[in-house]
C-alpha cells in the first residue's frame, strides 16, 4: 500500500485523519505546526543539526547514510510508543517542512504496516500558504461587536461571562497569550510565535458560525508582540462597540487584583515603567515606587493609568470612530455587577441580527 497525496488543509478535511502528525523537529513544530498536530520527529533538534553539518562539511551521499539511520531508529521508537495502540484501520496525515524525505520516510513505513497514510505535498508550506491567504488576501465573511472602554473595565471577565451565556466569542488575548498592555505579559509565559497566533486565531475563525454575531475585545492592531493579520483586523476596525463604563478608582482596583503577578514581580513593575511610552519624570518614578513599597497599588494603578492608559485610549476613540451600540455601566472587581452587565450585554445582542449588523442599521443605545 503506497501513501497517499493531499494539498487539502481546510479543518473538514483535517477531521478525517486519525492523526495529523508532524515529523519535523521539536523546535520546527514549536514554532509552529497544523492546529491538533502530534510531534513525531523522525530528525531530534540535534540530529537534524549534525546532518544539516554532514551535509556542508563533509558529504551529500554521508548526510543521507547517517541520517537514514537516525529516522529509522526514531520511527521504530514512535511505533513502539506513541503509535503502539493504533489497530489496522488507522488513517494517519503526515507532512514536514515541504513534503519530501522525512514526511515520505514515515509515511512509507505506516503504509508498509498497512495504514492508509497520507502524506501532506509540499508539507508545512503548503499549510502555512493556506493560513496567509486566509488572513492576510482574503477576507472573513464574520460580523462582530466589540467590547471597549477604559483599561480595567473588566472586558476580557466580560467575554467569558458573555460565553458562559451562549454568545459567540473570539478572545484575541487567549490566543495571544497577552493581556494587551504593557503591562499585559505574563511571567516566565512568552508569547507564541506570530505563525503560531496565526494559526491558532485561523482554527478560532473557523469554528466560528458566520450565521451568528461574534463578541470581541476591543484591541488596537497589535497585542503584545503579535500583530493582528488584515483580514481580521478590517472586520474589526468597522465594527460598532458596546461600551463598559466604570468609575477610575474601580477600574484601578480591578487592575490590581488582575495584575498581582506583575505587582508581586518588582522587575517586572520597572520593566514595565520604563516602556511607557510617555516616559515618566524622576520625580513621578520615585512617587511611583514609594506607592509600590507601600503597598498602595491602587493608587499607584490610577497614577497610572492617568498618565498613560486613559489618554491612550481617548486618541483611539478619536481614530476608530466606530458606532456606539450602548454604554454599559459596571463595577469592574463585583462579581454582581459583572453578572448584571453581561445579563445587558446579552440581551442587547440577542435582538440583533448579523445581517441587520452587516448592512449598519442599528442605532444607540443606553443601557
């Protein structure tokens, strides 16, 4: 039984594999890999490397000799192991970086078993050229709401409480790992790679129903270190908003019960200082840090927030003048409070249509 070829990664064709398996290196498939992939290298980081230097320093025919015998000793290992389970009627998708010896190696093997594989032409490529005409010359056929206001008016509590209610969510700060500030990273968590956000955020648009409206978080092009590809982010520069409407002294003390990683890690407080882009003064810095010493971190986020956050977004709104669904009012850290917004929040989309959304006939409201 010869392996078969496909150049068909839409998520359809995906769910009919048992297995999508990934035999690049670990470090290829962290970077980035097929949305549900398993990592069954055939070449380790380290192997791959000595035969990559085989090659330039020594011999085409050796790199080949040397590395035929590291892939098969390690597709032995995967059948022992990973692969040891798998009846006769396993049907498994293979692929590498673009579809040649370590994909066919594998893929050879299984179909020696008497699996029915598939081998993936042109390998990771072919995905990843997929995932770019997707996101970046396509365009999304999805209506969205965002939730906006001020930093700390709960809008990311909002979207899973917004979830829990049956509404259909995109979190853009899940997928990207960030808190979409800079003071959003999370320590010792680094983002993932932007092919890897790319990936993810596709599987994401793609379990969505364009049938029904799709609530986002206000975000600018960029979250972290991730940009957001155009195909999305012009669905998202036109869509109207709902506005959540917290006092500053509250938004500042749900600020610091969702930041206790950041203000529990003094570096990164510092860190964080010195990348605002409005830099503050000695003066402010050392008033900045006395109010940490003190445990004022309240007052210390409301400093903040002052200075760099709310003027921050006062210039977006003034750039993105997206249409006002309603304004929402909320105490950012009450449990209650957020129970009763996301209760308004529902309601307010569940009379809406995504077609009405799409030909722009909805009017303001306040709530």
């Amino acid at each position: 039984m010869a392996p078969q070829l496909t150049e068909d990664v839409s998520p359809t064709a995906l769910a009919r594999y048992d297995m999508v398996i990934d035999v690049r290196s670990p470090a290829e498939f962290a970077e980035d890999h097929v949305p549900g992939a398993v990592n069954l290298p055939v070449l380790s980081d380290a192997e791959r490397a000595e035969v990559g230097t085989i090659y330039v320093q020594d011999s085409r025919f050796k790199a080949r000799r040397v590395g035929a015998a590291l892939v098969a000793r390690n597709i032995a290992i995967h059948l022992e192991t990973a692969l040891a389970d798998r009846g006769g009627g396993f049907a498994p998708l293979v692929y590498c970086w673009r579809g040649g010896m370590r994909s066919n190696s594998m893929a050879t093997v299984l179909s020696q078993v008497g699996w029915r594989t598939t081998v993936l032409s042109g390998g990771y490529r072919t995905y990843r050229r997929h995932v770019t005409a997707r996101l970046y010359d396509g365009g999304l056929d999805l209506s969205f709401v965002l939730l906006d206001g001020h930093t700390g008016s709960a809008k990311t509590e909002m979207l899973g409480r917004l979830a829990a209610r049956g509404l259909q969510i995109l979190d853009l700060e899940g997928l990207a790992e960030h808190r979409g500030s800079l003071f959003g990273g999370f320590a010792g968590r680094p983002q993932p790679s932007q092919k890897m956000f790319e990936s993810r955020l596709l599987a994401a648009l793609d379990a969505l129903d364009p049938g029904r409206l799709v609530v986002a978080e206000a975000e600018s092009s960029k979250i972290g270190d991730r940009m957001l590809p155009p195909a999305l982010w012009t669905r998202l520069a036109e869509a109207p908003r709902i506005v959540l409407v917290a006092e500053p002294i509250e938004r500042a003390r749900y600020l610091v019960a969702a930041y206790g990683d950041i203000i529990a890690d003094r570096a990164a407080l510092e860190t964080a200082f010195q990348r605002l882009p409005v830099h503050p003064s000695q003066k402010r810095l050392e008033n900045w840090r006395a109010l940490a010493d003190a445990g004022a971190f309240a007052e210390l986020a409301q400093a903040v927030m002052a200075l760099h956050y709310d003027p921050a977004y006062d210039r977006s709104r003034r750039r993105h003048a997206r249409p006002d669904l309603a304004e929402v009012p909320l105490t950012p850290a009450d449990p209650q409070s957020q129970d009763a917004c996301a209760d308004a929040i529902a309601a307010l989309l569940g009379a809406l249509d995504a077609r009405a959304l799409r030909g722009d006939s909805m009017r303001p409201h306040q709530t």
